[in-house]
C-alpha cells in the first residue's frame, strides 16, 4: 500500500500526494491554485486521485478543491446505513464550509461524485457558478449490464483460501479494464496501486446514489450552465449515453455535452488534454 509520503513512480504526474485538511465534519480536500473555487468530487471506489491529471491544469484558472467523499480515501468514515439524503447533506456541508466566503463556486464530478455534484449545485442555490459532470451517474440500475467486477471476497471463494498481492493486482487490473479504461494500455503499476488502495479505503455502497434516479431533476431545478462529457466507450452507460443527455436536455434546451472518442470511463484521466481544456473553456466562461 502506497503512504500518503511515498512516491507515486510515474512521470508527468504526481510524484507524492500532497497535504490535506479536513473540514469540521471530517472531509478530506486539498487545494491547488487560486481563484475561483472548482470543487472536484470522484467517483465510487475513489479518492481524489481520480483527478490526479487534471488539477494542476485546472489550478491554472481556478481553486481547485478536490475532496474525498464520506467513507473515502482520507476522509473520516460515517455508519453504512446512514440514509441517502443525510449523506449528500453531509457532502454538502463540507463544500460549503470548503468554499466559505466565495459568492460564486464550480462544482466538477466524476461518476457517483457527478450525482452528488448535481445535488450539490442544487442545495447550494445562486452561489453554483456551473456545473460539469463527467461520466455521471444517477440515472437508474444498470439492468442488462455485461459484466461484474471482481472483489477480494470472490476471489477468496473461488481461490479456497487467501490471495495473494499478486492476485489481488491482477484483479483490480481486469476491473479497470472492464469499467473504467478503453485504453488497456493505461492499466500501469500507478492505476492498479491506486485503484487497490481505493477500494481498500471505500467504506460506503455508491451504488445508493450511482443507480438513483436524481440527475435529471437536478438538472431540471438548475438555473446555473451544466456540461455532461462522456467517453464514447464509458462501460458505465446503462441506459446509454444519448438517453442519459436526452433526459437532462428535455429539461435544460441549453446543456452542453461532449462524447469524447476512443475512450471509456475514467475519462478524465484517459483524455485528461481534452477533458482539462473543455472545463477549463466551460467553467472559465460561467
């Protein structure tokens, strides 16, 4: 398991996570930049790396907060049955007091973090500047979905016994190439530390809020600019990507929404250039 002090041995990204804070309640976030407040939310399994090639670029322009979620990464750990809605409060909580005294904040999510950024700009009423959410979720079960991904407790059932490192890297490398990589070149050593070390740190279901229903509404109650971006290939779109927009354009005539070619999932990390200059372009103008 890779410390908060080692390195992360890969070049042109982060060589050692940076400090973080808590907020009162708490949540873990590290700030990059300065200038308006961009809070960036992961996805399930997640921390902030997520968002590790995108926030020094981001940083350029903006604030960048990038938090852990409740139950996440560095983030204090809340009950497993504490109900949806205290939950995406308790989110809330953290990015308003995150992001006191700034009359005007960006709100940017991934995945499961793209539902809770939606309820987010909701609560946070005139003071959400814009919205993006990459790859998001809230928009139903995934029924007819192709594929399961692989957990410790399977293989452990399937191996008889305890497996190793080894087998549990070989894992987490064929679950990111089944759901969040088109690129399978990109399952390096760095991605299958850190999706590892994710998931032995997520202590929350996403699924609660990733396959709720919520994202249109959202959308619909939002006065602020919103942006979808999707990777044409993103394993997570069940219903696909043309409904999921189609439900958030019936009620906002105005999104913007980009499918980016020849990548998946995780896009902000398999087509960071252009997910970094489409923000940069969408959030700067908001």
């Amino acid at each position: 398991m890779i410390d908060a002090a080692d390195t992360l041995a890969m070049p042109g990204r982060w060589f050692a996570e940076p400090s973080f804070e808590r907020t009162s309640h708490g949540v873990a976030y590290r700030a990059f930049g300065s200038g308006e407040p961009l809070v960036l939310l992961h996805g399930g399994a997640g921390n902030w790396l997520h968002w590790v090639r995108n926030v020094d670029a981001l940083a350029e322009q903006f604030q960048v907060i990038a938090i852990d979620q409740p139950c996440y990464g560095d983030s204090d750990a809340v009950p497993w049955e504490t109900p949806e809605e205290e939950y995406l409060a308790l989110c809330h909580a953290a990015v308003d007091e995150m992001t006191a005294g700034a009359e005007r904040v960006h709100l940017g999510g991934f995945s499961f973090g793209g539902y809770i950024a939606a309820e987010i700009a909701v609560r946070m009423g005139v003071r959400t500047a814009s919205l993006s959410m990459t790859g998001g979720a809230g928009y139903g079960r995934p029924v007819g979905r192709g594929f399961t991904l692989g957990s410790r407790r399977k293989l452990r059932e399937d191996l008889g016994r305890e497996p190793t490192d080894a087998e549990l890297r070989a894992m987490h490398g064929e679950n990111l190439g089944k759901l969040m990589l088109w690129d399978k070149a990109l399952i390096d050593d760095w991605a299958i530390d850190m999706q590892k070390r994710n998931v032995e740190r997520t202590r929350f279901d996403s699924r609660r809020l990733s396959w709720a229903h919520g994202t249109p509404g959202c959308v619909d109650q939002l006065s602020c600019p919103v942006m979808i971006l999707y990777g044409e290939h993103d394993a997570a779109c069940i219903p696909p990507i043309e409904e999921r927009i189609a439900r958030c354009r019936a009620v906002n005539p105005d999104l913007v929404s980009h499918i980016l070619p020849d990548c998946g999932h995780w896009a902000m990390y398999e087509a960071s250039d252009r997910v970094n200059a489409l923000m940069l372009d969408f959030h700067g103008g908001a």
